[in-house]
C-alpha cells in the first residue's frame, strides 16, 4: 500500500495530521465485475461502514457522508460510464444536493476495491466553515473488498486544491506529477481554483454544480 505519511505539512506554520481506517464495501455494492449498488426491499442503500470517515458533531456535523442514501436506477448506469476508459476524464455536473458527491466518492470506492485502483479524492466545497476533505484510497489486496483509506477534514480553506494534490502525490511517489496511470484523482467543488493551477487538475474528475467557466475533460 502507498502510504501518505502522518502528516500533510503546508509550510512551517500548517501541519495537517492524516489519519486511517480500511473499509468493506461488501454492504455497499454487489458482487460481481459490474458496479451494482446494493439496497433493502425499501430501496436504501447503507453506509453505515463509512461511518469512521465522518466528521463528528462536535466539528459541525457531516455535510457529505449521510447514513444512508436513496437507490435509483440511473445510479449503475452512472457508475459503469465512470469506470470506463478510465484514461478519459470525466465531469460530473447537476444540481445542489442532487447525490453526485457521494454517488462519485462511492465510485472511487468501488475502484480501489473492485479495480485494484489507487484514488484521490479532495472536496472544496463553498459552504460556510466547512473544511478542505482530502481521501487516500488504496486496495488492501487482491481478493478483498477492502480499501484502506487515509483522510483528513481539516485542510485549511485557504489552500488551493492544486496545493493538496501535490503534496499527496509527492508524499506518495516522491515528485508533484506522477503518471496519472499510477491513480485516478477528483476535485469535488465550484469554481476555487486560480487559471494556472486549473490547468494542473485538467487531468482529474470533475464533480460540481458549476461555476468553473470552462471545464474540460
């Protein structure tokens, strides 16, 4: 497993600690070599083994991992067409809490797991007080359905996310630009980027109810 280390240092002054957890997504998705969504009789799907990835309520509460989302049909449909050519970049738009941040997070899930993938996934979001969320995630082995995950949700708003993916990238495979053969990243957020380091992330995913004024896959 690549690890990131124990902490996310910005500069002499922002040390940001990483921590860890594995999870199944055995309950999430069913088995089989097409992404398919697992749900109860009443059409929920359980996300209850995220739960150690979650912001406290003393921190403000969760504003992305819910316990439990809602099945639909477009939602499999949506998950063959990200996994897909995965040389292709993908942007994921609609409305403001339609589920496409969590839908695209538990895609990432499912290739660290499923596709032996390793993927980076950093929210941004422009809400409030809401801190910078940054997810690792790297297969456990070649037969489980296990994902080791190394997070944090305590990056400063203030950093841009071309500052958090280079310092992961570098953490992990020692330089800032590694062949993006090697992981599949995602930004996940509006417009908060500056031109130049827009251009850094033309290579990741996309997830975001607009704002960027010329997305690009």
């Amino acid at each position: 497993m690549r690890r990131i280390g124990e902490a996310l240092d910005f500069d002499s002054t922002t040390s940001v600690r990483i921590q860890a957890v594995s999870v199944d997504i055995s309950s999430i998705f069913e088995e089989g070599s097409v992404p398919k969504l697992s749900h109860d009789q009443s059409g929920l799907i359980s996300l209850e083994c995220l739960e150690g990835i979650k912001v406290s309520a003393a921190a403000g509460g969760e504003r992305f991992i819910p316990k439990k989302i809602f099945f639909r049909k477009c939602m499999n449909k949506f998950l063959e067409k990200m996994i897909e050519n995965r040389r292709a970049r993908r942007i994921v738009v609609g409305a403001p809490g339609v589920g496409k941040s969590i839908l695209t997070f538990l895609c990432f899930l499912y290739q660290a797991a499923r596709c032996k993938r390793n993927m980076l996934y950093v929210r941004k979001t422009a809400k409030g007080e809401e801190r910078i969320s940054m997810f690792w995630m790297t297969p456990v082995d070649a037969d489980s359905n296990k994902v080791d995950i190394q997070y944090t949700r305590n990056i400063p708003r203030d950093r841009p996310v071309a500052n958090v993916f280079n310092l992961v990238l570098f953490s992990v495979y020692g330089r800032f630009h590694p062949d993006v053969a090697m992981f599949t990243g995602a930004v996940d957020g509006p417009n908060h980027t500056t031109p130049k380091s827009e251009d850094e992330l033309l290579d990741h995913d996309l997830v975001t109810s607009g704002g960027y004024p010329s997305p690009k896959s």
